[in-house]
C-alpha cells in the first residue's frame, strides 16, 4: 500500500490496459473509480478487488459524451470528495488503409481517441484546480512517435494526444502534474476491432512479441507514486525484444 491513498479515475477499464491498471493501483491502496461501457466487467472487476481488500466503485462511461465524463468526475467526488488522478485510458484502433475509405472508423478514433481525453481533462481539470492540485495521465501509444501503413490516422490520434499531453503541461507548471505513458505492442483487445482483413493479418504478426498489459500499469503506478514536487512527464515502454 502506497503512504499516501490517492482517488483516481480510469477511462476504459473493462479489459486490457485500464483493466491492469485498476488491478496495480488497487493492489497500491488508491480508491478508485472506473468506468467503460462494458458494465459487467467492470462489476466483475470491481467485486474481485473490494473482496481483495481494495476500495473500489464503477459506473457506466462513454467518453465521447462530455456530460457524460463531466458526470462520471463528478461521482468519484461525490463518493470519495476529491479526484487526484485521472487515466485517460479508453481507446480505440480500427486500422485500415486510407484508401479503404472506413471514414467511419476514422470519426470513431478520433472521437475515442482525441475527444475522449479532451473530455477527460474538461472534467477534471476544474476540480484539480479548485482542490489545489492533482494529476492527468494519458495513455498514447509508440504510434505518438512514428506512423506505420494502415495506422495513419491511429497515429494521428495518438499524435494529438502526445500534443495535447505537453501543451497542458506546460500551461499546468507547479499546479497539475501531467503524463504521457507511450506503450509499445501491448497485449489487450484493440486489435479485436480492426475490420479490414489485411491489416488484421499484418496485426498478428505485429504483435507476436508484446508487453503484458500489467508492464504499462507499472509505469502508471511509477508517475502516480511520485512525491510532490516530481513530475513525471513521459514513459515509453517497450518489448525488450521488439523494435517497434
């Protein structure tokens, strides 16, 4: 257990890398508040952990609705009467081909991916700055840094955010801490959603070496840890195998 229990609030936690992350930071004596559309999951997840000894509590989440987000800041205050730190975790990564045309799937990205942790830091940053401090971390990709065929504009998402990331932590100086955790090839379920049929075949091969989901929760569990004073801005973590 950490010597300082934080409240800290985790965008898509149903599976994956929010899922591990709500594990560590459990595990650490942080209370927490989750939230994904998945519900059951989360119910799931949250009866394991409160039985483990941890305090936690979820609620229904879709980030691409602000009110919504705005809400769910709102019940971690509610329940626990302040909010440390925000995950901004959900994402998604549909890849195709730019000449195949799923401008849906673009919009869809975009939407999780850039408006979700928009909304994320809308909601929290009032509350962090009312209550004297807190901090926002959001979870990227490898992808802020390089583009690859058929993740063009997965990459820009994961641009934005990186952009996003460092213009608020510049403007938050001494106030907010700010992070950006960058994984590489992780294992989770956003390959799970790709539509196009090459780019899911060239996933597998991709993603034959990759990080299990609990190596980027410690590398939230590390910034969130640190003492006052210490802000740490940027992780990248990768397979030691991998030269993705």
């Amino acid at each position: 257990m950490t010597h300082a229990s934080k409240v800290v609030a985790v965008t898509g936690a149903s599976s994956g890398i929010g899922e591990a992350t709500a594990r560590r930071l459990a595990a650490d004596g942080h209370r927490l508040l989750l939230g994904a559309r998945r519900t059951d999951r989360l119910e799931t997840l949250t009866k394991e952990l409160t039985a483990a000894g941890g305090t936690v509590s979820f609620r229904h989440l879709d980030v691409t609705d602000a009110a919504d987000v705005r809400s769910f800041v709102a019940t971690a205050r509610e329940r626990h009467g302040r909010l440390d730190v925000i995950v901004n975790n959900a994402g998604v990564m549909p890849l195709s081909p730019l000449e195949a045309l799923k401008v849906d799937e673009w919009d869809r990205m975009i939407d999780v991916n850039v408006r979700g942790v928009l909304h994320g830091i809308a909601a929290a940053l009032p509350v962090m700055r009312a209550q004297g401090g807190g901090h926002v971390v959001n979870i990227a990709s490898v992808g802020a840094y390089e583009v690859s065929p058929t993740a063009a504009v997965y990459c820009a998402t994961k641009f934005a955010v990186r952009a996003i990331t460092e213009g608020l932590r510049q403007e938050s100086a001494g106030d907010i801490r700010v992070t950006l955790v960058s994984p590489g090839v992780t294992e989770s379920e956003l390959a799970d959603g790709i539509s196009d049929p090459a780019a899911r075949e060239a996933m597998k091969a991709y993603r034959a070496v990759a990080l299990p989901a609990s190596a980027v929760a410690d590398a939230v569990a590390h910034a969130v840890s640190q003492p006052v004073g210490v802000d740490v801005n940027e992780i990248v973590v990768r397979p030691t195998a991998s030269a993705q």
